[in-house]
C-alpha cells in the first residue's frame, strides 16, 4: 500500500505504472470501433470485408461479403446473408450439411493467402523483424523491395500513423500488387506509407536521411550498403533478410568493409510446431525447413570507423580463396 509520501508533488508526472487517475480504456476498447489503421476490424461481420471459412478437415477458404452473394463448395452453398451481421467466431452450415468455422482473419493468415507477386516474408521472420530491428512507434523505416506488402503491412503497424515506412520498389507490376494487399489489409491508404518505383540502389541516399531502420528484403542487398550509410541516423539500424549463405557472407563482408557499423550478427530462426493430444505430445512432422537468414548491424556516428577487431578471423577465413570484399587490417590479409 503506498504511502501519502510516495504521492508525485504537483506539476510532477506519476511513476511509471501509477497514475492518479484511473485510465480510461474504454474509448479505445469499444466492441464496435475499429482501432484505425490497424487492420483490425471489431463488432459484427459486415458486408465488403474478408473473411476465412474452415472446414472440419481444416482446408480454408478466404470469401469477401458480399450482401446477396453465395459461396459454393463441394459440399452445398453458404449465403453470405448468413455470416453478415453475425459475430467473428460463428459457425456456419452449408446447404450439403457440413459446419465452416467463420474467423476474420489475422495479419499471419492475410499475408499466406493474398495474392503474390514475389515471395513474401513469412509471418515467423517478420516477427523476428519487428523486435531484433527494433521497429517502433514513430520510426522513419525504408524497406525495399516491396514484392507483394507482406512485410510492409507489419512494418505499418509497428510505427503506427506517427511514423513513416517509405517502400521502394523496382518493378511496377510488384509495386501494384502490393498496393492492392497492403491497401486490402488496412482498407485503404495507410496515412504512413510511401510508396516509391524505382532502384534502392540508387535512390536512397538522394531522397532519404535521418532514417531510423532500412530493411531490404532483395537480390543484392550489398548495393545498397553505401546508401544506407548515408541514409541512417547515427545509432540507426540496417536489417537484411537473404535466402542464401552467399548473399548472406556478401552482405556481412560488404558492411564489414564499408567500416561504418558496427560488427554484423547473423541468424536464422527455426519454428517447429507440436502436436498436443492427450498423451500424444510431440513436434509436428512438418516445418519449414529454411526460409532466410536475418543480418543487422547499427550505423556509426559520421567519421567513426568500427573499432579493429581483436579477434583474429578463423584460420583460411580469408585464405586466397575468398574473392568478396575484404575488412580492413593486416590481420584479416595474412
Ligand atoms: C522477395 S521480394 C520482397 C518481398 C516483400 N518483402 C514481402 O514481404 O512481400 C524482393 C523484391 O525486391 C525487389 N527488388 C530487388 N532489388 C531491388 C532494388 N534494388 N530496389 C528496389 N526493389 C528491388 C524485387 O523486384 C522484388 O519485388
């Protein structure tokens, strides 16, 4: 119980974790309100939003409502009529007698089922994104490429309508895609997003500075590195997401060589689900073995170089076989 004492004088904020009036959460937590720009909708199924029906042997169908329209499967039909104006989580019987789950969908279901151009980053790495690249609210983010907006409809969400994620993206017919997705996901044209055709490569140290996180999801992620270090902040953060160990080893040596990190760290997740039934408690039989590997490293201050390493690299590291580019020092030239 606190004391009188440990009352903030006036004029003074409360600590952390206290405050002298109850908060109200009730504007915000309205059964009926949408949270705005989240993606999230609340309240009762309406017609003109996406919803995914799943059967009992659990193959799923993503149906948008329409008033008046029907879903026909193998097994009878399904009015929309009668999922609109009911609650999330209903289920459904179709005219052949069998029962669909009805859920909205969540951000992970979104971006697995909409349409594609490239391939997107699966919702286990896009979490790994958020936090190990630090992605918060208020943040100025660049990303390219853009392939179909999987991403960059994560990326909206962390910074939310005070930030800013400028999406570059080289091919039109990609970039109209993931207009399509990423406008679909949040039911319109989220208020922090740019969305820029044309080369990173080229682009980013002319039209952007002061960058708080670039994350570059593409072919050669390298041509960039000069770009990001012009483009980030001090203490800024560049993020890189490559499906092979050559792109991996070509990023990190280009980044260390540039001198204007820190020192790379590199990573991939592995996500193995569990079956839990009864005594039947063990990993599924299925996962996805690879998707990519993850690379970040923090933008030094203007005129810091990366402090040499002290450790020596491993034997044959950089042996006269490796042809990529080479850290500084005699230590990595012997
Ligand atoms: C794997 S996809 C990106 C997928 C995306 N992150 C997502 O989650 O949907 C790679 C994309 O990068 C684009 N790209 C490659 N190099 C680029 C560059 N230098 N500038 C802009 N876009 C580039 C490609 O056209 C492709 O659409």
């Amino acid at each position: 119980m606190p004391s009188p004492l440990d009352e903030p004088a006036p004029g003074e904020p409360a600590p952390l974790g206290e405050s002298s009036q109850p908060l109200d959460i009730s504007a915000c937590h309205t059964a009926s309100i949408d949270p705005p720009w989240s993606g999230v909708r609340r309240g009762a199924l309406r017609a003109g939003e996406r919803v995914r029906l799943t059967d009992p042997k659990n193959h799923r169908h993503s149906v948008l409502l329409e008033a008046g329209k029907t879903f026909f499967t193998h097994k009878g039909s399904i009015d929309h009529d009668a999922m609109i104006g009911q609650p999330d989580g209903q289920v459904v019987t179709s005219t052949g007698g069998v029962d669909y789950l009805v859920l909205r969908p969540l951000l992970a279901d979104h971006v697995v089922s909409m349409p594609r151009g490239a391939a997107v980053v699966y919702p286990k790495d896009a979490a790994q994104i958020l936090v190990m690249a630090d992605i918060f609210p208020g943040a100025h983010v660049v990303e390219a490429g853009v392939g179909s907006g999987a991403l960059t409809c994560s990326l909206l969400r962390a910074v939310g309508t005070g930030g800013v994620v400028s999406s570059y993206e080289r091919r039109e017919d990609f970039a109209a895609i993931a207009r399509d997705n990423v406008d679909g996901f949040f039911g319109g044209s989220h208020p922090a997003w740019r969305l820029t055709l044309g080369d990173l490569a080229v682009d980013l140290a002319e039209r952007e500075r002061d960058v708080d996180r670039v994350i570059l999801d593409m072919l050669a992620p390298w041509d960039c590195v000069d770009g990001v270090a012009t483009a980030l902040a001090p203490g800024g953060l560049v993020c890189a997401y490559v499906a092979t160990t050559t792109q991996l080893s070509r990023f990190v040596e280009t980044v260390r060589a540039h001198g204007g990190f820190t020192e790379p760290e590199s990573w991939e997740s592995l996500v193995r689900g569990w079956h839990v039934e009864g005594l039947a408690v063990r990993p599924s039989h299925r996962m996805n073995g690879h998707t990519g590997f993850l690379v970040t490293a923090r933008r030094l201050a203007p005129g810091t170089s990366a402090p040499r390493r002290s450790r020596r690299p491993a034997p044959g590291a950089y042996g006269h076989d490796y042809t990529g580019p080479r850290p500084a020092g005699p230590a990595v030239n012997e």
